[in-house]
C-alpha cells in the first residue's frame, strides 16, 4: 500500500535525523524535572492555588511545554535537511512544498504527543491519574495541537530565513528558555510578581497553553480558557502564514 | 621508385583512443530527431539570480529517450544552475522546457515522479549507509521488498558493501559520492540528471559508473550529465553541450564538437633508421616548401612528430620524402583530436563572434 505523500515525509522525518541521545535529552530533560524538581520542591512549597502540591502544579506545565519540544524537534528536522541539502533533494522528488510544510508541522505535533505521552507517565506514580472528561481531554489535546502549530510554524518560519546553524540554534535556544521560564510553567503568576514579568508572562502564548492544561486537569475549564484558546488559534494561524511565506521565499542550496 | 611507397603507407596506423565509446553515438542521435522520443526539450532557457544578470541564457537543446547529453563548461559557466532549473528547483526566468512535453513552469509531482537528480551538493539523512538507501526508497513508494533487494545491488555494484553500517557523513569522499548516485538509483526512472557524479572518484569506480549509466540508457533511460573530465564525457556522452558563460556555445555529438573544434592534429612519423642530421634537415625544408600549417613538435633520430591543420597533407608529403631518398617508415600515426582539446580551442574563442551565443552541429 502506497502512503499519502505527506505520511511518508513524517515517517521519514521519525526515522531520519534525530539520534537517540538528542531524543533522550529532549525528552529525558522534562521528565527529569518533573521527577526531581518536582520531587524537591513539594517539600519547600505546601500548595499553589487550585493544584494543591507543587508538583501537581508542574505537570500540567510541562506538558503543555511539549509544545515546545515538538517545535524545537521538528525545526532541528527542518534545519538538518537543509544542511545536508535533503530539502533540495526533496523538492526535486514527488513532492509538494506544501507537503513538505505539512509534514513537519506534523512532525511537531507528533512529537508533541510524544512527549505529553512521556510526561503523564513519569507523572503518573508521584500525582496519579486525574479525573478528566472527555471535553477537557480534547481540550487539552487541542491546546497542545494549536500550541505546536504556533511554535513549529514559528520556528520553521525562523529556519527558512536563516542560512547559519549557530544562528538558528542559539535563537532557538534562547527562544525555548524564554518561552518556558517566563511563562506559568513553572510557577504561578500572582500579585507579587513585579508588574513588567506579570506582562511578558502573559503575553506568552506558553502561558495560555499552561493554564488551560493546568485548568482541565483542574476541572476548572472555563470561558476564559476559550479565549486562551481562540487567541492561540490566532497565533498558530499567523505563524502558519509565516511559516509559508518563509517556504515561498526558501532559498535553497548550502548553509552553513 | 615507384612501388615502394604504398607498402609502407598501408602500415601507418591511425591512433583512435578517444572513439572507444561505451556507446555508438549514431544512431541513438539520430532517434532525438523524433518528437515522440524526446523527454527534454530546451526551449531559449534563462535564469537570472538578479534581475538582468543572466547565469544561463538561450538555452535551447534536446535530450532523447535513451540519450546521454553531457553538459560541460567552466566552473562558473552555468552548468549546475541548468541542472537545479531543469529540475524545477529554480523557475525559469524566460524560456522554458519541456518535461516530458509538459511546460517545466507546469510541472509537478508526476512529472518529477519520473526523474532522478543527483545534485552536487551532498545530501543525506542521520541513519546508516543501507538505511539511507532503503529510507529513500521508501520516499519514492518503492515497495520494502523491493528496495531490499535493490539496496543489496546498489551496496554491491557501487562498492559500499563494506561500509554499509556506517553513517555517510563518515565516508571518504569517493565513497559518499557513489552513495549519492547509488541512492538515487533506488527509483525507477526516465530522465536523471548527474550533476558532476564522478568528482573524487578514482578512474577504476569511474569507468564501472559509467558502464553501468551507459547500460542503463541502452535500456531507456535518460541521462543528463554536468562533468568537468571530458574525457568521460566523450565515452558516455550520445551529444555534449558546451556551456560558457550560460551560453551554450555549442552542441552535438562528441565527434563533431572534436572535427569542428579539434584545430591542429599530431602526426607521428617513425623511421627505420636514424635520420641523419642532414635528412632531418631536408624533410623539414621540404616540408616548408611543399605547405604550411604544420609545427615541428619533436624532432629525433628515429621519430618525428608535427603538429598539423591538414594532417592528411603532412602524411602524404613525409610518404614522398622518405620514399624519394628510399627510407622506409616504419610507422606514421595521426592521433585525433582529444575532446579537451576541442574545449579549449571552444572555450579559448570569443564568444562575440558567434552572434547567436550558439553553434547548432547536431
């Protein structure tokens, strides 16, 4: 049986590029901290808000921080090929441009899933499994969809336009630790917090992300949380757009 | 003395090293002619990386099912940016081509569905030689079967059976350049394009590729080819096209290139016995007297060798001489015109005097 063109891209992009080292740290990291830090910090803090422990609290945030995971994955896919010329190769085959977007959008998504599939099973033993009904499931899972679109378009978007590895992977980087220690994955924002962070924290798209997975599995979804979710559809739409007018404008052959 | 001379002459031997094609060019050029055979047509192709600033111009030419059209030229003169347009990696600025008769600003997935491009820029995925190989075919649909057994071919008849664990990026040069082509020869195909496939191969893999891509188009395939050893060219190639400065500046089979653009000859006289000083002497003044177009480019004893415009001229006259003073040559070879030398004189002319920026020979 013959794939569709854009399932063979995502399976080609699981089997190539990525080592088993670079998974284990991407993936091993979140559930190092989850485990550990989580682990720690229970003892120093007795409750956050509506999670009750500390480690209740982080779950929830760091797997909506797989969004991330899955973006960051699925940039280093795109930036490889383009390294090792494979997008040329690519595109001079049976495929669409197009098609090749898809793919690692896909690719990100995936991963995504991957790693919140990771998390819950590392979290499993130390929270035990949350009472979730089936909407607030699709809600988180829709919130990691939207997430991975805006991330991994976001970062696709940045791949196509620039033609250094350093480059791309130290913006990558510092984008990445930004995002998620600047956003309520870690910590929750309250009045305490000096009013410029409150702001960047909250203009994290990161943020929405958290606080809706940390909502659902708080059965506290509410409108808001819509809102999160409307704004975040919006943000994946724009960096979807960028990510395709950056494909318009690829320009191919070596990079450093 | 009349009767000696044609005894002799019968014996000279003509030095042909550079027409032991792996394929007879007649023939297969002839089939081109055909509209329903040809799979690419040029059609006045340009592409400019900025406006106005042409890296190929006017590039008209056709490739033939079953053909091998070799692309030569400098570096610089537009080779591999005919490649990446040909291959819809770029969009053609003006002009266009046909794929399979199809307008190349048109073409799509099925169209590239049908060829193969080896680039010359190295490509390659994180996983093993045999994966990489196997992982491409699956990008093409091949079935799993199928690509085993072809991975096995490949891993065997380029020689990568020994490194078949390891990573390319590992690889020799040599090496990574025949996983290249091996890869790409997981797919079936009509047109492939090779954008300098032999770089940093040693001449052994060189001839066994070439064998095998010159098998390949006996069988139908088509076959594109940018090569900077034009001696290869001439082996494997049905029809070159010489590119400068993204002109082309001719094109035709590799003979014709070398009968219009060969330029001087070597001819090769050996005598029986020594010449004397004197009788060197007096065949350089008769040969002066009798025509011009011939330098003297070696002179000995026993051997003497000219270049010349009209080698056929020089052979006759040094027959006359050596049997007017009854001394029997032994042998009088005139070696052909190499490719490269054609390219050179080709290449070495202004391009302002051909108007057109072209040379139809085909």
């Amino acid at each position: 049986m013959k794939l569709p063109p854009v399932v063979r891209l995502v399976v080609r992009n699981f089997a190539a590029n990525l080592d088993p080292i670079t998974l284990l740290v991407m993936f091993g990291q979140p559930a190092f901290l989850i485990a550990i830090l989580g682990t720690m910090f229970n003892q120093l803090i007795p409750t956050v808000g509506a999670s009750g422990s500390y480690i209740a609290f982080l779950v929830p945030g760091m797997i909506a921080s797989q969004m991330i995971t899955g973006a960051v994955l699925s940039g280093r896919v795109f930036w490889l090929d383009r390294r090792w010329a494979m997008v040329e190769q690519i595109f001079s085959g049976p495929y669409l441009r197009a098609e090749y977007l898809a793919a690692l959008l896909l690719t990100a998504l995936l991963f995504s899933l991957v790693g919140v599939g990771i998390m819950v099973l590392v979290a499993l033993p130390l929270v035990g499994l949350p009472a979730l009904s089936l909407f607030e499931l699709g809600a988180i899972l829709g919130t990691i969809a939207l997430g991975s679109l805006f991330f991994g378009g976001l970062l696709i978007a940045l791949g196509g336009r620039i033609r250094s590895a350093n480059l791309y992977f130290t913006i990558q980087s510092l984008l990445q630790y930004f995002l998620i220690f600047i956003s309520t994955v870690y910590y929750p924002v309250s009045s305490r917090t000096p009013e410029v962070l409150r702001a960047i924290v909250y203009a994290n798209p990161l943020t929405y992300a958290a606080n809706t997975v940390r909502d659902a599995f708080t059965n506290r979804f509410g409108s808001g949380d819509l809102l999160a979710g409307a704004v975040l559809a919006s943000l994946a739409a724009v960096a979807f757009g960028l990510a395709i007018a950056s494909f318009r404008r690829l320009e191919l052959g070596p990079v450093q | 003395m009349p009767g000696r001379a044609p005894k002799r002459i019968s014996d000279m031997e003509r030095n042909t090293t550079s027409n032991d094609r792996y394929v007879a060019p007649s023939g297969s050029a002839a089939s081109v002619g055909s509209p329903r055979d040809v799979v690419l047509r040029v059609d006045r192709l340009g592409f400019a990386y900025t406006p106005g600033r042409f890296a190929i111009r006017n590039l008209e030419f056709e490739v033939g099912r079953g053909e091998v059209f070799g692309l030569l030229g400098r570096n610089g003169a537009g080779k591999t940016t005919t490649v990446r347009v040909l291959t819809t990696l770029l969009p053609p600025t003006e002009g266009t081509a046909y794929l399979f008769g199809k307008d190349l600003r048109r073409c799509g997935r099925s169209e590239r569905a049908r060829m193969g491009v080896v680039l010359q820029a190295e490509s390659l995925d994180f996983v093993s030689v045999e994966r990489n190989l196997t992982l491409y075919a699956f990008l093409w649909g091949v079935p799993r079967e199928v690509a085993k057994s072809r991975a096995e071919e490949m891993l065997a008849l380029f020689e990568l059976e020994e490194v078949r664990e390891r990573k390319p990026w590992g690889l020799s040069g040599g090496e990574r350049r025949r996983f290249q082509v091996a890869r790409e020869l997981m797919h079936e195909m009509e047109l492939l394009f090779l954008d300098e496939p032999t770089v940093g191969l040693d001449a052994l893999t060189r001839r066994r590729i070439l064998d095998y891509l010159a098998g390949r188009a006996r069988r139908g395939l088509s076959i594109v080819f940018t090569t900077h050893i034009l001696q290869e060219a001439d082996q494997l190639c049905h029809r070159i096209g010489v590119l400068q400065n993204g002109r082309l500046r001719a094109h035709g089979p590799p003979a014709e290139i070398k009968r219009r653009y060969r330029g001087a000859r070597t001819v090769e006289a050996e005598f029986e016995r020594a010449l004397s000083n004197v009788q060197q002497h007096d065949l350089l003044a008769t040969l002066t007297r009798e025509g011009r177009g011939f330098v003297p480019t070696a002179v000995d004893a026993g051997v003497i060798a000219f270049r010349a415009d009209n080698a056929e001229d020089l052979v006759a006259q040094i027959s006359r001489w050596a049997h007017a003073i009854d001394v029997d040559v032994v042998r009088i070879s005139v070696r052909e015109a190499t490719l490269e030398e054609a390219f050179v004189n080709l290449v070495s002319e202004d391009p302002a005097a051909d108007s057109a920026g072209r040379s139809e020979l085909a």
